[in-house]
C-alpha cells in the first residue's frame, strides 16, 4: 500500500481514538457529530479552491500540493473569523455569555477541516520530488 494511504489511514484511525477517549474515557461533553460541518467543509473547500485559483499563475506546477495545503489553512481561519464575527454579533446581554463557549466551539471546526485537509491534499497533490531529479537527469543527458 502506498505510504501516503498508509499515513492518511493511520491519522484518521488515531484522531477517531483520541476524540474516542477524550469522550468516553475523560468523559469530555460533547459528540462525534460537533467534528462533522458542512458549511465548514465547504468555506474551506471553496475558499481554498477559490484561492489557489485566482493564484494559480504565482507557482510552478510541482508546488500545487503544498500551496494548496497553505490556500486550505488560510480558508479555514478565515472561516474561523467569520464564524467569530456571527458569534460576537449576537451578543447584546450577559444572558448571551452562555452560548459563548458553543459558538466558539463551532467556528473552531474550520481551522480543524482546514489543517486537516490541507495536510491530506499535500501529501497526493505534491510531485514526488525524486522522480523530478531522475527526470530532469535523463533529460540533460
């Protein structure tokens, strides 16, 4: 199996067990269903796509994979900020301090999807810089 499927697997298989623990074990609030955000997919998804995009022209074609990783983190705090901005602009009493933490958690998701994803994308998306060296070799030869 490849090394990068290997890795991808072995990261999903320990941040289940770890949210795992931290649920069952430590008896942390909370559920699997707070990691799952369809909105927060799709700012991080679209953002980044749009942003690698709109700066496609600036880079070489072997450095997809890792500006697309830079584009996806970038997405997903901005995401962050956005959820930030929705959160304080409910705020108008002390009785709105409770839904603070929830709030936060939630905006929190993005930056999450976004090193996550991006994480992943380098890894398939980056050319294998070896067999670049091997090709421009032969063809000085």
């Amino acid at each position: 199996m490849d090394n990068r499927i290997t890795g991808a697997l072995l990261m999903f298989v320990f941040l289940f067990m770890t949210i795992t623990y931290a649920l069952f074990i430590e008896d942390a609030r909370g559920s699997f269903g707070l990691f799952i955000s369809g909105p927060s997919f799709l700012i991080v998804a679209g953002g980044g796509g749009g942003i690698i995009f709109m700066r496609k022209h600036t880079y070489q074609e072997h450095e997809l994979g890792l500006r697309l990783k830079n584009e996806l983190i970038l997405a997903g705090w901005l995401g962050f900020l956005i959820g930030l901005v929705l959160t304080f602009e409910g705020m108008r009493w002390v009785p709105s301090l409770f839904h603070l933490g929830p709030s936060i958690a939630a905006a929190a998701i993005t930056p999450y999807y976004g090193y996550l994803c991006g994480t992943i994308v380098e890894a398939f998306f980056t050319k294998d810089v070896k067999s670049m060296v091997l090709s421009r070799s032969e063809e000085v030869k």
